[in-house]
C-alpha cells in the first residue's frame, strides 16, 4: 500500500496578514480609476505629496487612552513628519473621546495638495478618515497643516505601508466575428422596443453555448420589459453573457465603479477588486450589459474591447 501523503498546510507571514487586513480597512478607492487607465492605454497621473518633512502635523488624544496621541506622534515623527505642540501647552486632547475611527483633518486654505497629505497620513495610523478641517481644531492644532485625532481604532502602532502592484497592460484576447450572433439577432430586433446591439467582437475562444439543448439566446421581460440575454462559452469552459434592455433603472446598476466615455460613448464601469466585473453601455434609452464570467477570468482589456465592440443594428 502506498504511504499517504499528509495534507499540505500553508500559512501567512503577520507581515502579510496585516497587509491584507490593511487592504480591507482602507481600500484604494482610486484603483478602478488605475486598472482602467492601463486597460485603455491612458497615460496615468501621479498625484504630488508633500514629503513628510514639509508636513506640519499636531496629533491629538479622541480615545481617552493615556498615551495613544503621544505614540502616534513619536511613531509620526519617525517618518519624518514636522510635529507640532498643540498652542498655548494645552494638552494635547480632542474636544471629546468618541472617535471610534481616526480623522486626519487638513487645512484646505494652506496647501491646494493638503488633502492627499491627509490620505498618506490616514494611510499610515489605518482605519482613518480624511476631511476638511473643522473651525474648532484650528486653534488647538497650531496652525499645522495636517490635524490628526486618533480614535479607538489606532493601536499605539503605524499600519504596515501597502503599496498596490502596478498593473500591466496586455492586449485584449478577442476575435472580431460579427456573424457569430447577426442572423440570431436580426430574428429579433423587431420584437424589441429598442435598438439592438451586435457583439462584433468576442473573447476569442467562445462560441454560442447550445449545451444540453438550452437556446444560447433567451428573450424574457426584466423590470417589466423585454430582455435579450446572449451566453457564450469560452475555451476553458466557462460561461460569459451580453445582455440587452431597456430597463435601464436595475438595482444592479446602481453601484458602479465609475463612468468612462470612450469614442463618444458612455460606459460604466462595475468592479469586483482590481477585476472589472461588467461594463455596461447607455445608448438611446437601454442599457447592454457585458458581464465577466463567475471567476471574471475575461481580462480588463478584453471586457472593454468587446463592449466596445457593439454595434448598432438598423431597425
């Protein structure tokens, strides 16, 4: 008999694990914007921070935990930050101790690039909110740049640094073949109360799935008007669809990443982390769907060539 292989465990450095758990605290609310860039092949814009050390910054106490504002400036000034006593000697403590998340406040009428100062800031305490200064902190926080009032959430401790991996550009893996679906959907487009869209272009290895004899192109009513959903399967056997309607109030719809127009038309953009989950086209009144397939294993670049892709077809 053959000796059994024991199970393989593997486990996580803590650097890693608080990595990840910093990720899921404090997003990267401007990574959609990123992965879209480089999808389209834009040139990509740095944001200018200040270096630390033409940062003035005064820390204050909102947790009532004795030494929590003290930690947070010794660990900030580490870093280089210019720290700054609150005015007068008062202590340096919050107007109360309910902050639960820190706030990192800046003062917007110093510096135009005091927000994004700020968000560094909130980076490094973690679990931080970033805003505007409020009128009762001026005076306390001493004319500094940046006011930071740490909240329940901060630990004595900075946040491990995450810096988010570039992303690469690769070309879409698309094929341009408008016959695929023009004569199942020129069946349709007279039952239709708008105008459909032809996917001129698709991933490259699909094809219309007519597995199990299911239709590969079903017409049903979603919120109440006519639908047409189109399901492709790919090469590695997994399904991707083009959906069209002119529902174009779905609740799905609702929470997009961001908008894009591109050659004049209008695209929004639906991400599921740095995978862009669906990209939906508006043209004259309906909504036309390309969703990613259960895993999104379509690349960015590919959803966007074959949204991009659709054509109008004549009535």
């Amino acid at each position: 008999m053959a000796a059994s292989s024991s199970p393989s465990i593997k486990s996580a450095t803590q650097s890693a694990i608080d990595s990840t758990v910093q990720q899921f605290l404090n997003p990267d609310v401007g990574a959609s914007a990123t992965q879209t860039a480089v999808a389209l092949g834009r040139k990509l814009h740095k944001k200018f921070t200040l270096p630390p050390s033409h940062v003035t910054l005064t820390v204050l106490n909102g947790n009532g935990v004795a030494g929590s504002a003290g930690n947070a400036s010794y660990e900030l000034g580490q870093k280089g930050y210019h720290v700054v006593l609150p005015a007068s000697g008062q202590t340096a403590n919050a107007p109360n101790w309910n902050y639960f998340r820190s706030k990192v406040y800046y003062d917007p009428s110093r510096a135009a690039n005091g927000k994004a100062s700020g968000q560094q800031i909130a980076k490094l305490v973690g679990s931080a909110d970033v805003g505007a200064m409020p009128s009762n902190l001026h005076k306390l926080c001493n004319g500094a740049l940046e006011c930071l009032v740490v909240g329940s959430t901060f630990h004595g401790q900075l946040a491990p640094v995450v810096i988010p991996p570039t992303p690469v550009r690769h070309p879409p893996e698309v094929r341009s073949d408008p016959g695929l679906t023009q004569s199942t959907l020129a069946g349709l487009k007279k039952r239709m109360p708008f105008r459909l869209q032809l996917p001129a272009v698709v991933e490259r290895s699909s094809y219309l799935d007519t597995c199990c004899g299911d239709t590969p192109v079903r017409v049903y009513r979603l919120g109440g008007t006519p639908t047409v959903r189109l399901t492709f399967r790919t090469g590695s056997q997994e399904y991707w669809g083009l959906q069209e309607t002119k529902w174009t109030g779905a609740p799905v719809l609702s929470d997009r990443s961001l908008t894009q127009r591109v050659g004049g038309r209008r695209y929004d953009l639906y991400y599921n982390g740095s995978h862009l989950h669906m990209v939906v086209l508006r043209s004259g009144g309906a909504s036309y769907w390309v969703v990613n397939t259960l895993l999104d294993s379509l690349s960015n670049e590919t959803m966007l060539a074959i949204a991009r892709g659709l054509r109008p077809m004549t009535r």
